[in-house]
C-alpha cells in the first residue's frame, strides 16, 4: 500500500455500530481508524459524527476516542442532552472503562499511575509528563491476562487528558502494543494496530434519570 502523505488520515471502509437508541441518544461503537470529529485538512472530513448526522442531523460530540481507539461513544441528540452529559463528564461522574494489550508481563495485579500530563509544544500532538506545568491525570488499572511477551489490563482513566492511558502506560514501563505515538520498536512490532478500546460507558440518562451502561467488547 503507497503510504499517504502526512495531511491524510487513514479512512476506516468499518462501519459504525448502533448500540443503543432512544429519542435522546445513541451508543455506537467507532472503529478503528476513524475520527471522531472532521480533521483540519478538507480530506480529513470522514469522521463518525459526519456519518452518524446524515440520518441523524441533530447528533453532537460531547467526548472524543483518538484516531487509533476504537470502542464505544455517546452521542447526544439533542442540545439539552449534549449540556446534561458534557456536564456529566465535566463532573467527573461518567464512568469508563477500557481494554488494552501493553507489552511484557505487568507484575502487579492492579495498580494506579498518577502522573501530571502537558502538552509538548516542541513535538505536537505529543503529551508528556510535566510535574511543573501538567494537569494531575489518574488512571486505575487491573490484569485481566498475562502472556509471555504481553498483559491485557482493564483500565479505568478517572480524569480525561489527551493521550492519557497511552503515556500512563509508556511511563509504567509497558507501552500499548501498536502505538505510534508512545511506544518503542519492539511493541510497534508486535501488533498492526493499536490496542486500545473504550468497552464500557455508563452515565445518568439526562432525560429518564436512570443510570445506563453501555458494554462494547474489543476485537482483538
């Protein structure tokens, strides 16, 4: 395959799955490989709430997965549900859970990484770890599996910083396998993508009160 220049994103062919639907909201599940909101470039615009807008015009993003993340996403339908869950998770009352596959063996069975994270002006989009300027970044992680050379963990990311729980990981010294941005060669080696998926997503519903869950299984 000719590799793209580096204005283009890579467009998932995947499609979007439905989840969940009521007159509020949708669940979906975003593939890998797609954005969540249009790039800056013009050939950028594929995205998931482009796609989800042509049936549904009235859906908005209230929270965001990176490029390489797949797994599951709330879309508001409406500007009163949009304010209730962007408060939601202002709040801090959203709960999230995600899978990955980090290199070599975690040693504890669980664990938590709270490491400040700021911008690197110099390298951007890259993140890095700043106890003078970062914003505090808190992610709780537990094994689910070890293998010789890999552990999948189940992640639960308290605060949202970009690129969290790729640098979380990278600084507990077991970078996401397939991860471009953060990882060392021989975990870019040992998978074409990265292994990273939002599973699960569970907030209060704005309109009926209850607390609804979401549950999106990884593919890998």
């Amino acid at each position: 395959m000719d590799e793209l220049p580096p204005y283009l994103v890579p467009h998932s062919q995947e499609p979007i799955t439905i989840l969940y639907r009521d007159d509020d909201l949708l669940l979906v599940r975003k593939p890998h490989l797609l954005l969540s909101v249009p790039g800056r470039h013009p050939l950028n615009r594929d995205c998931l709430i482009s796609r989800l807008q042509q049936d549904d015009p009235g859906a908005s993003i209230v929270h965001r997965l990176d490029l390489d993340t797949s797994g599951i996403m709330v879309i508001p339908l409406n500007k009163p549900t949009h304010a209730h869950i962007s408060r939601q998770f202002q709040e801090r009352r959203v709960h999230k859970t995600y899978e990955a596959v980090v290199y070599g063996k975690v040693a504890a069975e669980r664990g938590e990484i709270n490491l400040p994270i700021a911008s690197d002006w110099a390298r951007r989009p890259l993140q890095k770890i700043c106890h003078d300027t970062g914003k505090q970044a808190l992610t709780h992680y537990e094994v689910m599996h070890r293998e010789p050379d890999r552990t999948r963990l189940r992640l639960a990311p308290v605060t949202g910083r970009s690129h969290q729980l790729r640098i979380h990981l990278r600084e507990l010294g077991h970078p996401i396998l397939g991860c471009d941005m953060y990882a060392h060669e021989a975990a870019l080696q040992l998978s074409p993508r990265m292994l990273l998926h939002a599973t699960t997503l569970a907030f209060t519903h704005p309109i009926t009160g209850e607390w609804l869950e979401g549950n999106c299984p990884p593919d890998f």
